[in-house]
C-alpha cells in the first residue's frame, strides 16, 4: 500500500481517536456533575451519561486508538528511517504517554459505571486538558521536525497548560459565584 494513504489514514484515525478523548473527559465531568442534581434529575441523567460513556469509549475510542497505533506502525515500517529521527523518539513517548491517558480514561469509566466518583468535576477539567497539550507537542513535532521547533513547541505546551489551567480555575469560580 502506498505511504500516503497510510498516512491519511493515520490522520483521520488520530482525530477520531482524540475526538473520543475529548469528548469522553466531558461526559465523565457531566456524569460527575449528575451527582450533585436532585434524586429525580440524578435517576435520569445518571444512566444516560454512562450509556453514552461506553458506546463512544467502545465503538469510537478502542478501535480509533487501535486503528492509530496500526496505521503508525505501518509508516515506521513502511520508512524505517523514522526511526533515526529525534522528533520521532519524542513523538512515540508523547504517544505513549497518550496510549497510559486513554487507558486511565477507561478506568474512570469502569469505576463510574460501579458508582465511585473519586474525582471531583475540577480535577476531571484539568484531566482533560493533557489530551490538548498531548496533542499540541505530537503536532509540532511531527510538522516541526526539528530541535529548535522542539525546544519552542515544549515552551508553547508550557505556555499553553499555563493558559489551561488558569482557564479552568477561572470557569470554576465563575459557576461558583453563579451558583451561589
């Protein structure tokens, strides 16, 4: 098969696969969030949020990350001289540290669907936020290639989860003001 293809299907696999990140986080935050509603709302929403937690864990997040990992390791076969590049090695570490992301993801959802919220809705917010500079340092590696764009895309991640986290802590005391 010819490497750009695999490569292109690389890419929508990649976005699908931090589609469900994303978006997962978000419903563990909503499911968190459930518990504090009142007994009628709680029974309603409950379910539904963790229905919705394992059919796209299940049917989009499992397989896209799958799909991912085969189609990159195809590439690096493909042109094993992938290998011998820098930007590489620091893109497969970002990767791994991705792959340790989703299945901490998925641990959330099994202990949600037995009823244990151990992480408030806040710690889940800054949670969410390491699949963005995830993605942000996989990004400018793989378009940078190079050791000054490293150096810069490691500050811009910095920058970046400083913004981040700063964001999170200023949504939370706005809904804090307006819900008292």
């Amino acid at each position: 098969m010819d490497l750009l293809y695999v490569k292109a299907t690389h890419i929508v696999f990649v976005v699908s696969w931090f589609a469900a990140l994303f978006y997962i986080v978000r419903l563990l935050i909503y499911t968190r969030e459930a518990q504090d509603k009142t007994e009628t709302e709680k029974t309603i929403l409950t379910p539904q949020l963790l229905l919705m937690q394992k059919r796209l864990f299940n049917i989009i997040g499992w397989p896209a990350m799958v799909l991912t990992l085969i189609t990159g390791l195809s590439m690096i076969y493909m042109v094993p001289a992938y290998l011998t590049q820098p930007w590489m090695w620091l893109k497969l570490i970002l990767v791994v540290i991705l792959i340790f992301y989703h299945l901490l993801c998925a641990r959330f959802i099994s202990e949600q669907q037995k009823g244990v919220f151990n992480w408030s809705s806040t710690k889940l917010r800054m949670f969410n936020e390491i699949a963005t500079i995830l993605l942000v340092g996989i990004v400018f590696l793989v378009v940078i290639k190079s050791s000054e764009g490293l150096l810069w895309g490691i500050l811009g991640i910095v920058a970046l989860g400083a913004v981040l986290t700063l964001s999170v802590m200023l949504y939370k005391k706005s809904r804090s003001r307006s819900n008292s």
